[in-house]
C-alpha cells in the first residue's frame, strides 16, 4: 500500500477489513522524491488468506483514540468490484488516505476559538435576536414573507434570467467601450469629467437666477392682460402697408363706421354738446355723405388721418 505518509504507525499494527481484523503491517519503506513523483511510503501487509479483497478496495489509517495506537482499515467497495486483489499486489495513493493527525485537529481548533470565529458567531446571533420582534408571531410572519418571496422567485425565474441578461448585455456595452473608459481614468479624463460637472452646477444654478428673475417680473402679467383689448383695436390698423391710410378700404371702412356711428350720433344726441345742426356754404343742411366728407376734409387739414 501506497500513503502520502504513515506518521506514528507503530511496526505490527493492525490491518482491519470492514471493522473486522485480518492481518498485521509487515514492513514500512520510505520513497524519497523524485524528478517525477512526491515521496512517498510504502507498506507492506500480511492478510489472512481466507480473507479476499475486491478490486476498489481503499485503505486509511485510523486512530480510534488520541492515545491509541494507529491501524490500517481496509474498506471495500459496495458494489463488491470486478474482481479480486492478487497477492502481491498494490494498492497506490489514489485509493489510500493518509491519517489526520491529532495535533493537526487541535491546531485548527485552538485557530478556530483564538481567532475569535465563536464570538463572531455570537454576536451575529445577538444582532439577529435584537432585529427580530420581541412578539413570536411576528417573527413567524416576517418568516412567511420571506418564504412566500422565496416561492414567488422560484416561479419567476424567467424574470430573474431576463434580468441577468441585462445585466450580461451592460456589462458587455461597458467591455466594448474599454478605449473610452481608459480615457475617462486618465489625468485629462478626469480633468474633462470635473469640468463638465462645474459647467452643469452652474447651469443648474443659473436657472436658480432664472426664477428669481420670474418673481421680479410677474407683475408685467396683469399689465400685459390689460393692455391685450387694446392691443388687438390698433395693431391690425397699424401693421398694414401704409397705417391709417384711408385709400384702404379696410381703413378707409373703420373711419367711416366711427364717424357715422360714433361721432355724428355724440354730436347729435349727445349731453354735452347741443348742435343745433349742420349747414353748407349755400345753407342746406346737406345728405350724411356730405357731412361726413367735410369733417374728414377737417380731419386731413389738422393731420389727423391722410
């Protein structure tokens, strides 16, 4: 038989096969390293000939107390093998294992309690004792969320591949800008990057200055309403080739309905003024067309219209 090493295996040690004995170690050879292999150790065992062993068959080296002495265990296969070990044969290091060593075991032990691994572990129970309600019910309720979300999960796993897919397909976006990314890590990059958010804090503050410019204005809103009646009773006068020019017919039209709608009815009824009436050079009262081209024949001589 073949172990990586056979450390405390006293001569004569048992040799046992499935829990039962059957035979003794003979011989125990050390193999030093080689340019092809670790070193190794080889022993040699006696079994009893009523004893057989199928092929498979693994052997340890066991200890059954920390005190006690070290055997070999012989442990067959359950399948029982294709066939039967040939005396004289080996049993190598694939199929063989070497035994734990006590003072490995304590060692890993007084590692695990010295570096603090059961405090640690005390404390977390502590943190989750203190997190969870004082009330067993609604402890048992958080639970039933968490076992429903569970469950919820396990049925929408589609969605939780749909969501690893995107975060795949980002990840390579990112992967195949990598000559941009080293640019944006580079002195000049990160310069570029600092500039650009002063330039976007100053913008944001700037639209600051913009409502408070808003504010100052407001009251140009009720002016602008008022003046809106206004506004739409001369722009259209205004904003023509030639403004109150009366050889257009629009113009030409508003002036005549002002005068004959307007004026001569105010001259006529109103309170102010009492004309008694209207009369030519030669003394008739004249038609309404005459009347109305003498007062614009007035209008045109103090610049009022054109």
């Amino acid at each position: 038989m073949e172990f990586a090493n056979t450390l405390n295996l006293p001569s004569q040690a048992r040799v046992t096969v499935d829990g039962l004995r059957a035979g003794i170690v003979r011989d125990v050879a050390v193999i030093d390293a080689g340019k092809d292999n670790d070193g190794y150790v080889v022993v040699d065992v006696e079994i009893i000939e009523s004893v057989r062993l199928p092929v498979g068959t693994t052997a340890e080296l066991r200890q059954p107390t920390i005190l006690g002495d070290v055997s070999i265990a012989l442990i067959t296969p359950e399948a029982g093998g294709g066939g039967l070990i040939a005396p004289g044969s080996t049993i190598d290091r694939g199929q063989t294992k070497p035994l734990l060593q006590v003072e490995d075991t304590m060692n890993v032990l007084a590692t695990f309690v010295q570096g603090g691994g059961i405090q640690q572990a005390q404390e977390i129970i502590n943190r989750v004792n203190s997190v969870l309600p004082a009330d067993t019910r609604e402890t048992a309720s958080i639970s039933e969320v968490l076992g429903a979300d569970i469950e919820d999960l396990a049925q929408h796993l589609d969605a939780i591949d749909g969501l690893l897919g995107g975060l795949r397909a980002s990840t390579d976006a990112v992967l195949s800008r990598t000559p941009e990314l080293e640019y944006l890590l580079t002195d000049s990059g990160v310069d570029q990057a600092a500039a650009s958010m002063t330039s976007m804090i100053g913008l944001i503050t700037l639209y600051d200055g913009f409502t408070l410019l808003t504010d100052s204005l407001r009251w140009i809103g009720p002016l602008a309403q008022s003046g809106d009646a206004a506004a739409r009773a001369f722009i259209p006068l205004l904003f023509t080739s030639r403004p109150l020019d009366l050889s257009a017919p629009s113009n030409l039209n508003k002036i005549i309905a002002l005068l004959r709608e307007k004026v001569i009815p105010f001259v006529e009824h109103g309170p102010k003024v009492n004309v008694t009436g209207l009369e030519t050079a030669e003394g008739s009262p004249g038609s309404e067309a005459d009347r109305i081209a003498g007062i614009l024949s007035a209008l045109r001589m103090i610049g009022a219209v054109r």
